[in-house]
C-alpha cells in the first residue's frame, strides 16, 4: 500500500446494535405496499430511524471530512437510497453551517447474490476505469456489509487507482461468523444474521420499492426465488 494512502476501517463507531432476540415491529403498525403482503415476516428498522441515524451520519462525515473536497461512490444497486439520502444531509449540513464539504457522486456496480446466498462470483460493472479517483478523497457508500467479501475485493480495486484517502460508509453491518473483519468508517446499524430486504435492499430484485427495512417471510423467499 502506499504510504500517502490512508484505508481507515475498523469502525470506530459500530453504529446502533440491534441484538439477535428484536423481534421486529408486527407489519400492522406501518403502511408498506399491498403487493408485498404475505412476503413480510416483520419491519426491522423502520424508514424514519433510517433517517435520523443518516443524518447523524451525515453530521459525523462533516466533522471529520468537512472542508476538503470528496467523491462519493455510491454502490449500485442496493446503495442508492442511502447514498442519495445521505448526500442529501451532507448538502444540508454544508448550506446551514460554516463548514462545507464540497462533493462530486460517481457511481459502481457490483453483483454477487443469488436468492439470499453470496456467490464468489463479484462482478464489477461499469466504472472499471476509476481513474477519476487518482490523488482524491474517496467516500465509498454501500448499503450492506455481510460477509465483507464485496466491500474488501471494492477496496482494493479502488486502491489500485491511488487515490489520497478512503473512507467507507455503510448502512448496516452483519454479524456473521464468516465475517472478513472489514468494517466500514461510519456504519449506520449492526444488525443480526437475517436477510433484510427494502430501502433499496433486493431479493432477486424485489423489494427495492419498499421504504422500511424489513425481513423476508419465506414464503416470500419462494416466491421470489429463481
Ligand atoms: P458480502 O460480500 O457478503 O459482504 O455481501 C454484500 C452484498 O450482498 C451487499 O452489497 C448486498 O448486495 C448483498 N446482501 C448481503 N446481505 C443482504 C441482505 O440481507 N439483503 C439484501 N442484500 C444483501
């Protein structure tokens, strides 16, 4: 690695802890759309609470970038909500006080689930060419980190482009056995070892359209399966 590259994972703060036994809210108590019915065993974080802990995200991300110019690269597809709300608190943050964090969004996707198991098969597509990053402060924005495979391979291409600095943003964090250890800078929530779909989280590309997050059923995985 080189020296002038700081890679600063380790997450200094884990984010909110959510433990094996929460059960989740009962679907009764939140609109969600009627074609999902009967595919939902729960809502587990739901959409306001996303959005207050993004924007204490938001807050910390100022505090600690503030005032240097950044890239986002946001990972499709599933990080799309949390990057664009994201980016959303940081604008509002840079237009209400004196700091500001001048940013420019780029964007990267990459695949590697089938039905609710991660496949080695990672596939980075569109965006190889990351050269834009060379000598910048990277802002990687993903939605989910599980086994951490996905966000290490990331890493590591992004760091063969050299850029000054790279920080990493991620709404949950999974605790698994098989965990890589790569932890992001900023984690939103720590959550249990279950498949949570919504806020842009897909099965097999369902789901994206429901704003809280929620566990499938597994009638709703059979469903979905393919
Ligand atoms: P990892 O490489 O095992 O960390 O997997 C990360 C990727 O798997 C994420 O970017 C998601 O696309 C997907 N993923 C992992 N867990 C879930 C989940 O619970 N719901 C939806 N997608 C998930």
């Amino acid at each position: 690695m080189a020296d002038d590259l700081t890679i600063q994972t380790g997450g200094k703060d884990g984010g909110i802890v959510i433990n094996d036994d929460w059960p989740g809210y009962s679907l009764e108590l939140f609109n969600y759309p009627k074609h999902y019915s009967g595919d939902l065993e729960c809502v587990y974080i739901p959409h306001g609470v996303i959005m207050d802990r993004t924007e204490r995200l938001a807050r910390n991300i100022m505090g600690d970038l503030g005032d240097h110019d950044i890239v986002v690269l946001c990972v499709l597809k599933a990080g799309y909500q949390f990057c664009a709300d994201l980016v959303e608190r940081i604008k509002a943050l840079s237009r209400n006080s004196d700091h500001t964090l001048p940013m420019s969004v780029n964007f990267i996707r990459l695949k590697s689930y089938v039905n609710d198991q991660s496949t080695e098969d990672l596939h980075i597509v569109g965006a190889e060419d990351l050269s834009f990053l060379t000598g910048k402060n990277v802002l990687i924005v993903e939605a989910i980190v599980d086994t951490g495979k996905t966000m290490k391979t990331l890493l590591k291409h992004v760091e063969a482009f050299r850029p000054k600095m790279i920080k990493v943003a991620g709404l949950l964090v999974k605790r698994v056995p098989n965990s890589s250890g790569c932890l992001p800078d900023y984690v939103g929530f720590e959550i249990p070892n279950r498949f949570v779909v919504g806020y842009a989280l897909d099965y097999n590309e369902y789901f994206r359209d429901l704003n809280h997050i929620c566990v499938i059923s597994e009638s709703g995985k059979l469903k979905y399966k393919v």
